[in-house]
C-alpha cells in the first residue's frame, strides 16, 4: 500500500487518487473475537500542502470473520472508516505528522492502526440474535429450548420464598 509522489512532489496543490485491495491481513485481533481480515479496501486521495507535508484523505473498507459475541457461530461483518493523516518527509515538527522517506508513503502500518482502533467491540450475527440458552447452551437462533427462563435477580429470591409461603 504505497502512495507514489513521482510528480506532485514539488508541485503545491497536486492531488493523485488512489484506490488499493489486500486480499488478508495478518492482525492478532483474536480478543475481540475476530478470527481473520480481509480483503481490505484503500480508497481516497492525496494532496502536496506545500512545506513538504502531504495529506491522505480516503475510506478504509474491511470485511473480517469471527464468532458473534451471543451465539458463536462463525459470521463476517463489514465496517468502514474515515481517516485523514498528514506526512512529512522532514523531521516531524508536531504529533499530527508521520515521518516518511523518498518517493513514497508507506499507508500499511496507519491503515493497521485505524482498523485496530476502528474494530467493532461486538460481532454479532445479526442485530436481533437471541444468543445461547445459559442453562443448557442451546442456540436461540436455531432452535427453542425448554429450560426455564425465570429471570429473577437472587437478591429478591427471599421475597419470593415469602410469597410462596402464604
């Protein structure tokens, strides 16, 4: 995922799209419940500021596949996020830029970073999953169990102990 800055380098104002795909990506998100990434989609464009800083604006698109967080069937999901970073060729005069060298931006390692942070905290299979049974870990999606679902909070479990005593 290498940007090309052969002719807008030393042109104030030059823009240049770009649009890239990486089939998978090798990241260790297996605590949020995610198995695997990709393909990742790249898309967006970058501008020449003037000073030597550039600036990428564009979409990151993933598609990853992990267990949803209710009932644990396997599931890919789609999520998409903005970025915009600035890059300079120079020693980075404020923590808004990122340092690069040549001819080139590598966007692969801020491309993890933004997935890393933009990674949805849940999977799940679909927004109304019913989730597993707690008592005997049926799937509610696929199937209706005969357990008991008496939700009783145990603090209350004397009150009931009082009612059915009269």
């Amino acid at each position: 995922m290498k940007l090309s800055l052969a002719g807008m380098k030393h042109v104030v104002g030059g823009t240049a799209e770009f649009d890239f795909t990486q089939p998978t990506m090798n990241l260790d998100l297996k605590r949020e419940g995610i198995s695997s990434v990709g393909p990742v989609r790249v898309k967006g464009k970058i501008e020449n500021l003037g000073d030597r800083i550039f600036q990428a604006d564009g979409q990151i698109e993933v598609t990853a596949a992990g267990l949803c967080s209710r009932c644990l069937t396997q599931t890919k999901v789609r999520f998409a996020m903005d970025f915009s970073l600035k890059f300079s060729d120079i020693l980075a005069q404020s923590e808004e830029l990122i340092k690069f060298d040549g001819e080139e931006i590598e966007l692969y390692p801020q491309v993890v970073n933004e997935i890393i942070l933009n990674c949805p905290s849940q999977i799940l299979c679909k927004i109304d999953c019913k989730g597993l049974c707690p008592k005997c870990g049926a799937n509610l999606n696929t199937s209706i169990c005969k357990c008991e679902t008496e939700n009783l909070d145990p603090r209350f479990a004397v009150l009931k102990k009082l009612l059915k005593s009269e």
